[in-house]
C-alpha cells in the first residue's frame, strides 16, 4: 500500500462559485476552504443545493471558480486555458458517476479503453491496460460483453475500470451507488476502498447516503454553500462489509 503523504494533493482557498447577474444571481460557494491530502479517502454530503456536486465540479475542473483559487499538486489553475484544464482531467484524474456513462453496444474491454485513445496510445498497449483494469475491479472473463449483457454493479465496475485505467492521481466519484441495490452497493464500496488502501489512489465521493460515507476516512458536510463540518470519519477506518 502507497503511505499517504503530508502535502496537499488539492486545495480550495476561500473559493466562491456565482451563477447568474443581479437579483437573479445564486452563490453556490461561499468562501469555501478545503485541503486534501494525496492518499486520502473523502465523503462530500449534503442536501440538495448545499454546494456538494459544484465543489465537486470544481475539484474536477468540469467548472472553475468565480473567485478564490483551486491548487493542484501546489499549482495555481486559475490561469488555465480550456485546453490545459482538458489535459489535466485527462491525465491526473478519473471520474465515475451515478449514470455509469458507458457506450451502449460497445464491449466493456472497448469503453474502458476509450480514455487511453484520447491520449493517442497505440491499440496494442491501451487493449492490456484495459484488461489489466477489468481484471482489478474483478470483471475478468467479461471483456467482450456489452453494456446491455452486464448488470447494473458490473457496469459500474466497468465505469471504475475506465477510471484507473489511466492510472489517475485522483477519483471522483459522483453518487456512484445510486442506481444500485444495497448488496451491490456494498461491492462497489469495498472496490473503491480496496483502490485506496491498496493502490493509493486519493478517493473523492459525492454521496447523500450516510452508510455510503461511512465508508470514508474523512467527512465534509456542506450547507448553503459553506462547509459545515469537516472532520475524521472514524466508522471509516473500521467499516465492514
């Protein structure tokens, strides 16, 4: 297992996030500060419009901040061109979320691969990592089946696959048991934490569910745009599945 190191991977200082002009505007941050250490395994709750999935595009670089400054690894990305946000989600960071966000009719082998043509790999390398992936999220043997052949917790492992194949920095997962059943929730949550005590990998979970977040090493509540509670998750270091 990769020892979790002291420096912040990422950091909001004093961020805020505004939509919309005038009396139509709605500040969806408000003075956020939020530091996160490479190796960590962290839970974003709150309620609905709280300000969880908009700090979590912003972590993401899916939006930018309307005032404040996101730090990655120590680097200012306020002066980032659309391009350069592009790249760094390309290549430091991987996603899943609540839809799974798969091509139908395309093989799963063939979905996961799909970050790894963006960057311009040769289809002989991107084909083993992509089975490498499969095989760490424990869908060996079903590279060739389609989305439509595969449940609903097979096709988020899918989704997870795609995540790592890129060997990311940092996961972003948004609701990511959603759509499933308790018991297969409870699968996808032990893989996720299984890829951060094993690998290392800085895991970010958006999640409304309190046995879900329990999971986590690290609770941040968000209300009205601020973070209300930011503290160790003790269930997390001892959760059971």
């Amino acid at each position: 297992m990769t020892e979790m190191t002291t420096y912040p991977l990422i950091e909001l200082r004093d961020v805020c996030k505004t939509y919309g002009r005038g009396e139509a505007s709605i500040r969806a941050l408000a003075n956020v500060d939020l530091s996160i250490k490479a190796g960590e395994f962290v839970a974003i709750m709150g309620p609905s419009g709280s300000g969880k999935s908009t700090a979590m595009n912003i972590l993401g670089c899916l939006d930018v901040p309307t005032s404040g400054e996101y730090f990655f690894q120590g680097i200012a990305t306020s002066g980032f061109d659309g391009r350069q946000l592009t790249l760094l989600r390309r290549h430091m960071l991987g996603f899943v979320f609540q839809g799974f966000n798969l091509l139908a009719r395309t093989s799963a082998v063939e979905n996961v691969e799909l970050p790894l043509v963006y960057r311009g790999m040769e289809a002989r390398q991107r084909r083993s990592l992509a089975m490498k992936a499969l095989d760490q999220v424990g869908l060996k043997g079903r590279e060739s089946h389609t989305t439509q052949e595969l449940s609903g917790g097979q096709q988020q492992r899918v989704a997870i696959a795609r995540a790592i194949v890129t060997n990311p920095t940092m996961l972003l997962a948004d609701e990511p048991t959603g759509n499933l059943d308790t018991k297969t929730s409870d699968e996808i949550m032990q893989l996720l934490t299984d890829l951060n005590r094993q690998q290392g990998i800085t895991i970010v979970i958006v999640t409304h569910e309190e046995d879900i977040a329990a999971c986590a090493q690290r609770l941040v509540r968000f209300t009205d745009g601020r973070i209300a509670i930011d503290r160790p998750n003790e269930k997390g270091t001892v959760h059971a599945f």
